[in-house]
C-alpha cells in the first residue's frame, strides 16, 4: 500500500517543520496554519482516521492526548489551546492518517463553525 503523506513527512521524504517526535508520534507544522501556533501531532503508525483506531490502539490514542499539551506548552500556547480531530471527509478531513490539530498562539472563539 503507498505511504500517506505523513509517513512520508514523518520518514523525511517530505519536507516538514517536525518539533517534536517520540517513539510513538511526531509533531510538525501545518503548512496551512489557522493560528500562530497550528501543529498536527501524528501518530508513526498509519491509522486512517479516528473511527477505525482498535482496541488495541487505546494506549496510542491515551498517549497522543497526553503528548498534546506537552507539545503546545513548549511551542508557547500557555493554558490555552484546541485540539481538532476532523473524522471524515464531511467533517473536513484531507489526509486520511489520523491527526490531532494543536491549535493555539491567540483567542480561540467557540463554537468553532
Ligand atoms: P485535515 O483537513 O484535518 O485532514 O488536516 C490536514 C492538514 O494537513 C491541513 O490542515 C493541511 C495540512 N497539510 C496538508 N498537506 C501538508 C503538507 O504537505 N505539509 C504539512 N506540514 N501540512 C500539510
């Protein structure tokens, strides 16, 4: 099967502003940024999107959440931050390995639209 274009980033084919990486998950800069502060935290393994992560995968999903603040602190969000996970093509989704948007750096209003 062909690699999505965050493996691709993440095995350094492709060009991405990478700040933060672990044995599990990597972290770069969207190149469409919507804040002064938009990361996509991006787990190694290739899973399509949130709705097809197992049972298995709960551990890597608990660790992607516990990694976000980490990195939105040290990329300088303060207390303040989102995290978008865009599940499907109707909720906006483009690529299609699983994605946390970390977005943050100015106020964010609410309800997002
Ligand atoms: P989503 O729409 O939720 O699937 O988010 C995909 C994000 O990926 C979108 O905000 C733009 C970003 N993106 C697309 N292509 C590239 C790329 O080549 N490099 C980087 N850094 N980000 C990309």
């Amino acid at each position: 099967m062909s690699q999505t274009l965050f493996e691709k980033i993440i095995a350094g084919d492709i060009p991405g502003d990478i700040v933060y990486e672990d044995e599990h998950c990597v972290a770069f800069r969207d190149v469409a940024p919507a804040a002064p502060v938009h990361l996509l935290l991006v787990p190694r393994k290739p899973i399509p999107k949130l709705a097809e992560a197992s049972d298995g995968d709960s551990a890597l999903l608990g660790h992607l959440l516990r990694t976000a603040p980490k990195v939105a602190a040290q990329e300088g969000c303060g207390e303040a931050f989102r995290l978008v996970i865009n599940n499907g093509e109707g909720a906006g989704q483009s690529v299609f390995h699983l994605h946390l948007h970390i977005i943050g750096g100015r106020e964010l209003s609410w309800p997002p639209g």
